[in-house]
C-alpha cells in the first residue's frame, strides 16, 4: 500500500532522533488519512530538521551520536474503531452552504448524501474528510 512519491525520495528518520521520529510519526498519520499536503509539510520538516541536525557535510545517511535505546514502532489502524468518512457542502459564492452529511462509517453512505444534496440544491462542491484511529506497536519486545 505504499504510495512513491512523485518528486524525489522522502526523506528516511535517523534511528534515535526524537526530532525525526515525532515527524515521522506526524508523516505516516497523514498518509493514514490520505492527507497528501499533511505529509507533504511533515516530509519538509523534516528535511529542515534533517538539515539543521544530521548536517554531517559527508553524503550518505545522517549520524547522530545520541545514545539512548530507540524501540521502532509499526503505525497501524486501530481496529476496535470504524473509520469515519464525513463531507461538508462548500458550494456559495459569497459564503458557502455548509451543509453536512454528518460522521458516516461507509464512504458510500457520503456520496448518497452529496447526490441527494446535488439533486435538492445544485451544489456540486464538498469537502469531504476522512478520520481514524491508529495505534503504534513495537517492532520488538524491549527486555526487561
Ligand atoms: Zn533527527
Ligand atoms: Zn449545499
């Protein structure tokens, strides 16, 4: 399910880096949720992070000399809750109509509210957003 990005690689966290790890983690939320300017921005951040803090001035992969046990966790979706698909009428020139279709757990279920809307109301414009619930889990056990 990995999505490549269309302009250069995104950049790879440095293992023990909380900086690149809160980033990475920000990244991979917003792909969870198909929010592809989120991950966009997190992916800059942390370019700028990576610039400021890893700048060895050698190529290859950064080095940092921090020494503290970094436990790489897997970013998974929350399966005891339903995602929640939701979308809003943003048609109007002046302001908009700001209709809504209220939170459904069947992307189905928005698109018969947006056709029914249209249909009622010729607007053609929404915003429509996508929400769920990840968990993180460990890679590995930690001993002890
Ligand atoms: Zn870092
Ligand atoms: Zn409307």
């Amino acid at each position: 399910m990995r999505q490549h990005e269309p302009l250069g690689r995104p950049p790879v966290q440095v293992p023990g880096c909380e900086g690149c790890a809160e980033l990475a983690v920000r990244r991979d939320e917003a792909r969870a949720r198909y929010d592809r300017s989120a991950e966009t921005d997190a992916n800059v951040l942390l370019r700028q992070h990576q610039r400021r803090d890893h700048a060895t001035g050698a190529p290859g992969p950064a080095r940092t000399r921090r020494v503290f046990r970094y436990v790489p966790y897997v970013i998974a979706q929350d399966q005891s809750a339903e995602p929640e698909y939701e979308a809003r009428c943003v048609s109007g020139d002046e302001t908009e109509c700001g209709a809504e279709s209220g939170v459904r757990h069947d992307p189905a279920a928005v698109e018969e509210w947006q056709r029914w809307h249209t249909q009622e109301t010729r607007h053609f414009r929404y915003r429509r957003s996508f929400g769920d619930y990840s968990v993180l889990e460990p890679l590995e056990e930690v001993p002890g």
